[in-house]
C-alpha cells in the first residue's frame, strides 16, 4: 500500500494502518509512506499517470489538498464497498460516546 500524506494525519493514523497490515497480511504485505506540501499533490500524481504508473493507494490530506485535485480533475469516485466493511459494533463506553 502506498500512503502519502500532505496534511500532516499521519502523526495520528499510522497504527491504525500498521494494525489494517498485521490482521491483512494476505492485502497489505508493505506500506510506504510518500510526505509532501498539498500544492505539490496534484504534480506528483500527474507525473505518476503521465509515466503510466500511478502507484497511490491513499491519499490523506485537508480540504486544501482535496480542492487542488478537483480543480485539476484528479479525483475519482470509488464504489461504495460498505457491503464489504465489517459491520460496526454498538459503541458501549463512558463519556465521549457519540
């Protein structure tokens, strides 16, 4: 899997990564993790295509990144794969619960 990060979410989702890894060995046999500034995200991924290779799998970034890949018409719509995600347990804690 091939993660990059241009907002910073990294600091707080890498376990959560890590953990998808470790109970996915058969999906997720490496991450690599790929930093850069949000104005430089479109750039990287039109090198990528324009080399016929487009190697990210994530994307993590703010709204800042998110509207300089519509404005260059780099964003794709996903199928809706929630049929696929396991279902969500009730939350049952203390204060907090949402």
């Amino acid at each position: 899997m091939s993660v990059i990060d241009t907002g910073g979410d990294l600091a707080s989702t890498q376990v959560i990564l890590e953990n998808y890894k470790k109970a996915n060995p058969d999906k997720v046999k490496e991450i690599r993790i790929q930093r850069a500034p949000a104005p430089e995200l479109p750039a990287k991924i039109k090198a990528q295509q324009d080399a016929g290779r487009l190697d990210i799998n994530l994307v993590m970034t703010g709204q800042d990144g998110g509207s300089l890949l519509a404005q260059n018409q780099q964003i794709i719509q996903i199928p809706d794969l929630s049929k696929e995600l396991p279902a969500r347990r009730p939350h049952r804690g203390g204060q907090g619960a949402v």
